[in-house]
C-alpha cells in the first residue's frame, strides 16, 4: 500500500521567509562568533541582499507577475549593497545604476508584449 502526498510548488513568500530566516541567521553566527565587527547598517545588507537575489531568481522562473518580482529584487539588493558599499561607492551611483537596470527591464518587458 502506498500513500502519495501531492507536492506544490514552493510559493514566493515561504521560500522569502526561509531565505530571511537563514540570512539572519548567519548573521547571528558571524557576529556572534566575532568573525566581524557587529555594524547595525551591515544587517540591511544581511536581510534584504539575500531576499533580493533570492527575488530575482523568483522572477525568472515565475510563469505570471516576472517584471514585478524582478523589479522588487532589483531594488532590495540595491539597497542591500548600498549599505554593505557605502564607505567605498556613492550610494547615489548605486540608485543610479539601480534606475538604468530599471528602465532597461521595463522597456524590454514593454517591447516583449507588443510583439
């Protein structure tokens, strides 16, 4: 006798909160264990950097709503390396790049559904 279970796929919001979870959890780990210097800036970066990677590659494989996804995952790694970057990069530039990779997404998704 065998029993079959019926899997589904893992929606968008059980993967993000396992990827925050994990994120901040190595968080805790690495600055628990003195590897770096706790920085509270440095936590954006720990939460939304894998969220946004994590967002991105959603949108890739989602089947409805991808330039939403893609778009949110553009801004929350955006975000999340400015405040990794910030000493070293104008936090400007980075928005800046953030708004071309933007635009670009936009135009190719519009240019994709008139065809």
């Amino acid at each position: 006798m065998s029993i079959r279970v019926k899997s589904e796929r893992l929606n968008y919001g059980a993967g993000a909160l396992v990827v925050f979870a994990a994120s901040l959890g190595v968080a805790a780990i690495v600055y628990g264990g003195g590897v770096l210097v706790f920085e509270p800036l440095n936590l954006i970066a720990w939460a939304l950097s894998p969220l946004g990677v994590y967002t991105i590659i959603y949108a890739f494989k989602a089947r409805k709503d991808n330039l939403y996804y893609l778009s949110w995952g553009l801004i929350m790694l955006a975000f999340g390396l400015s405040s990794i970057l910030y000493k070293v990069v104008n936090v400007i530039v980075l928005f800046g790049i953030l708004l071309i990779f933007l635009a670009i997404i936009g135009s190719l998704m519009y240019w994709r559904r008139s065809r």
